[in-house]
C-alpha cells in the first residue's frame, strides 16, 4: 500500500502527464509532452536524439497502458494510476524504465546545462 506521502507525490506526476487536464492519462498527453520537449531543444525528426527520445516516451507509455489501463479504455484514471505506482514501486526492474525515463528528460529539459530545472525552463516543457 502506498504511504500518504507516495500517493500525494504519484498524485501530482499524475496531474503532470495529464498535459489536456482532462482528468486522465492518454498516450495524446505523452505525446504532447514529448513534443513540448524536442521544439524547446529544437530536435526534429532527423536527429538520432529526437528518435531515442519518442521511443522513451512510446515505450513508457505502451508499459504504461498494458499496466495500469485495467479496464482497456485508452486512458488512465487517478485510481488506476496509483494501482500502478503501488505496483511499479514494489518492483526495482520495472521501477528502472521511469528512473531512466526521467533522467534523459531532466538531461533534455536543463535547457541551458547547469544542472538545475528553472520555472521557465519548467514552463516550457509543459506548456509550450
């Protein structure tokens, strides 16, 4: 079971990916994201960087949906989410895909390389 800290915290990376705000998680949010990300380093399609990056995004995506989306609709909902986190923290292999996932987009998201996350660097991995 997840503390009262775990689920506050999974709760807000939730409402992250949620980049509609529509209440719930879909590979459009994903998406979004990703592309928020790739026109704030100017990566396009050509690059190796861009490609390594969409399968990052599709491949936590796709683990995402065959995990969590239990009742098969294309989206996660907040309940299903936090199954899920109950489930991946509990598991250091499957743990490992978000970790990976996470640093390659804090890599991407330093906008100007000093090892920090400002708001507007923030801001524009967001909502760009």
């Amino acid at each position: 079971m997840l503390t009262t800290l775990q689920k506050r915290k999974w709760t807000r990376l939730f409402q992250v990916y949620d980049a509609d705000r529509n209440g719930t998680i879909e590979k459009d949010d994903f998406e979004a994201i990703f592309h928020n990300l790739v026109q704030a380093r100017n990566l396009t399609e050509e690059m190796p960087q861009y490609q390594q990056l969409y399968a990052k995004f599709m491949e936590e995506w796709e683990y995402l949906q065959k995990d969590a989306d239990k009742n098969g609709n294309g989206k996660i909902e907040l309940a299903e989410w936090l199954q899920h986190a109950e489930r991946r923290i509990n598991n250091p292999n499957i743990y490992q895909i978000l970790v990976d996932l996470a640093d390659r987009v804090f890599e991407l998201l330093d906008l100007d390389g000093n090892g920090v996350i400002g708001v507007e660097e923030y801001k524009t991995f967001y909502w760009s």
